[in-house]
C-alpha cells in the first residue's frame, strides 16, 4: 500500500500548491497583499533499509516577507509624509512673498519713493498727498502678507487636528488585529490576511507619524514612536490628542493610565512636518514681518516727531502698529493729512531737512530675530531669500523621500508581490505533480487486481 499512500500524499500536496498558487493570482492586483507558497517536506520511511519513505507532507504555508524591507517602505513613508504636506504651504508663501506687485520690498521702495519725489517741493500737496498713498499702499501690502501668515497659520492647526482621528483609528486597528492574530494562529489557521490588512496599518500610521516596529514571537507587532512612546503593545494601543489648555497645541499620548507630552516637531511623518514647519518657518516669517513693521513704523514716527508740520508744531505720528491684528497690523494714522507730515527740520516752510533725514531711514538697521541686523531695504529680500531656499530644500528632500519610497516599493514587491509568469509556471509544474501522482494511484490500482487475480 505504500505505492498508493505516497502517491496519494503527493496529489494532496499538489492540491494545497494549487490552492496558494490561485490564491496568489486571484490577489495579483489586491494593494498589500503578500504572496504566499507551501513548504513541501518528505515523510520519513517506517526504519526499514528497503522503505524509501513515506511520501510528502505539507509543512507550512510561507509568507514570503522580508521584514528589513518592510521596515525600510515604513521609514521612507514617514519622510515622505513629512515633505508632501510642508511643500504647498511653502510654495505659497514663496509665492506671495516674491510677486513683484505685491511683495514687501515694493511697498516699501515705493513709499520712500515717494519722500524722494517730495523733496523736489515739500510743500507741494499732491506730492505730500503720494506719501501718504504710499504709505497706505505699503501697510495694505503687510496686512495681505501677514493675513496670508495668520490663515496659514490656522489651516496647519486644523489638518494637524485632522489627522489624530484617523491615527487613532488606525492605531487601534492594529491592537485588534494583533488579537485577532493570536486567537487565529492559536487555532492553526493561516492568518497571512490579518498580518497584510496589520501592516497597511502600520503604512498608513507611519505616513502620520515616524514608527519603530517590532515583531513579537507570539505574531504581535510592538509600534512606538522614533522617540519611545508605546503605540500599540500586544492589544493595548495608545490615543493622541492635542492638549489646548494653554493655548497652543500641545500634542500628547495616552497609553495606559500615562500620559506624554510630545515635542510634535519630532514625531516625523505628516504631523511632523506640519509641526517643524509652522514652529521654525511659518511663525519665524510671521515675526519677522511683524518685526519689520513696528521698527519701521517707530523709525518714520520717531521722525516725524523731530521735525515741523505746515504749521510749525512737532510732526505726528503717520503710521500706526498693531500686533494683535492679522489684517490691520500697520495702518496709516486715522484722520492723517498732507498737513501733518513734518518735513521741515527748523519750521520754515519749504526746508526739507527732516524729509532727507526721512529717506535715510531706508538704508538704516533693523533687527530681527531670525536674521539679526539688516538693513531696512534689504529685510524683506533676505526674508525672502532665506523662504526660497527653505522651499527649494524641502523641494530637493521631497524629490528625494519619493524616489526612495519607490525603491523601497520596487524592493518589497521583488520579495512579497505577485509575479503571475511565475505563478503561471508554478501552476503548470503543480498541475503535473498532480497528474502524474494520479497516474501512479492508477498504476498502483492495476497492481492491485493483477495481484488479487493471482490469488483468484
């Protein structure tokens, strides 16, 4: 009988190579499905020199993974996270900062434009008018930039708040499959799915937030955060939120009955990104664009202040600075007239000493936190030169984190994904294991009656 056993063992074995062969096929196109094969192993034979064994047997369902990378697609996700959400709001601010029209530097050339053309008559009214044009066309200019600071400001805030709900989700999908798992395999079942439907969740967290992942004996995945905070432990799993008791975002992680605080600039992936670029570049840029509006609103004021008006008194001040509004921060002064401007530095009519002293204000230097002293022409062009080459990093970097996600793809897919030509060649050389341990049954058959009827 042991003709007909190994060969019935063979056929079964071919049947189960079949079954992960039309498995694979049937998932060739399914996202994140990693493909699956049967390690075949002899069954010894039963101890007798003439007994060359006792067929084959399937020992296990494989997955073909490599967790190396697996953890590399993970990684490069995070980066890539990161620098996708950063790159619009960069691209716009450059945008907005540079336009010729509408930048800074030209509201600000055209205002002391206008002080120059006054000295040819500082006591012509439309020329006196122009200045105060100027000067209202300027603060127009800082109000747009700054409101543009202030609503991106805000759009940050609420995509980062956008985020945690489907994070968490995610989170806990993770917790409930790792059990899932457990109770699964506890009952020989191939849990090759859940581990597949785990690890796009662990993809899509790792988009949001960098990871560290460990994969337990047990099946279990251990995530944490690149800074050591658990995420998932076995089935327990974490919940962030942002804590705005203070009146700023603070992020934190709850696992357990601990809770952490997060410096959330460093938590990489999507939320990071957002995080290190409104910390170190939107509310950089906003302050300096406030900086440059009140030192130059004190320099022109202050001015003013020392030289004459039409009527002989000390100037008043012509520009107005508001830090706590994002639409009004630099204002011409309410009821502000060609009258008031004080060009005359000894009060007789036509003297342009204070108006010269006024056009030197221009060349004179301010301070500002993210660029120390500058010139006041030449702020907004620094500013705006230190936005373009943040843009054209992170540009570079972006260009960068995509093609290493790619790669990073193409290798995953070099060892889990679906090849249907080599599943189409498995399937013929399974097909003919089959037949042709068939064909043996029937031999084994036909040797069978020829033996019985011997004994007839």
């Amino acid at each position: 009988m042991s003709i007909s056993y190994n060969a019935l063992s063979g056929a079964l074995a071919a049947q189960a190579a079949l079954n992960t062969v039309s498995q694979n096929i049937a998932n060739s196109q399914t996202k994140g499905y990693t493909r699956q094969g049967v390690l075949l192993q002899t069954n010894a034979g039963d101890g007798s020199a003439m007994s060359p064994g006792n067929g084959v047997a399937v020992g296990s369902l494989l997955r073909f993974s490599d967790s190396y990378k697996t953890q590399q697609l993970w990684r490069a996700n995070s980066d890539l996270g990161s620098r996708t959400q950063v790159q619009p709001y960069l691209t716009q601010m450059e945008k907005v900062m540079s336009d010729d029209k509408s930048s800074l530097s030209y509201g600000i050339d055209n205002f002391f434009k206008a002080l120059n053309a006054a000295g040819v008559d500082p006591t012509s009214t439309p020329l006196r008018q122009q200045v105060i044009t100027a000067a209202d066309s300027m603060s127009q200019q800082f109000n747009s930039i700054y409101n543009v600071t202030a609503n991106q400001l805000i759009s940050v805030q609420q995509q980062r708040s956008a985020i945690l709900p489907g994070l968490n989700e995610s989170i806990a999908g993770i917790a409930a499959l790792n059990q899932q798992i457990i109770a699964t395999g506890a009952n020989g079942t191939n849990t090759s799915a859940l581990i597949d439907k785990r690890e796009q969740l662990i993809d899509s967290v790792a988009s949001q937030v960098a990871v560290e992942v460990i994969n337990n004996p047990d099946g279990t995945a251990s995530v944490s955060l690149k800074s050591g905070q658990p995420l998932v432990v076995s089935n327990l799993s974490a919940t962030m939120a942002f804590d705005t008791s203070t009146g700023t975002q603070q992020l934190t992680l709850k696992f357990a009955n601990t809770t952490f605080r997060l410096d959330d600039t460093k938590v990489g992936g999507q939320l990071g990104g957002l995080a290190d670029y409104q910390e170190n570049t939107l509310k950089p840029l906003q302050k300096s664009i406030s900086e440059i509006a009140e030192q130059m609103s004190n320099k022109v004021n202050t001015q003013l202040a020392a030289g004459f008006n039409n009527a002989g008194t000390a100037g008043g001040p012509l520009l107005t600075f508001n830090p706590t509004s994002a639409t009004g921060l630099l204002q011409v002064a309410t009821g502000y007239t060609t009258a008031d401007l004080a060009f005359s530095s000894d009060g007789t009519p036509g003297d342009s000493g204070n108006l010269q002293k006024l056009v030197d204000i221009k060349g004179q230097p301010i301070t500002l936190t993210t660029l120390g002293s500058v010139l006041l022409g030449d702020a907004d062009t620094q500013i705006v030169g230190k936005l373009g080459i943040d843009s054209q990093q992170n540009q570079a970097l972006l260009n960068t984190a995509t093609t290493i996600r790619q790669q990073s793809e193409d290798d995953w897919k070099s060892t889990s994904a679906v090849n249907t030509d080599e599943e189409a060649i498995n399937l013929v050389e399974f097909q003919n294991m089959y037949q042709a341990n068939m064909k043996v049954i029937a031999v084994a058959n036909t040797l069978f009656d020829a033996t019985l009827q011997m004994f007839g």
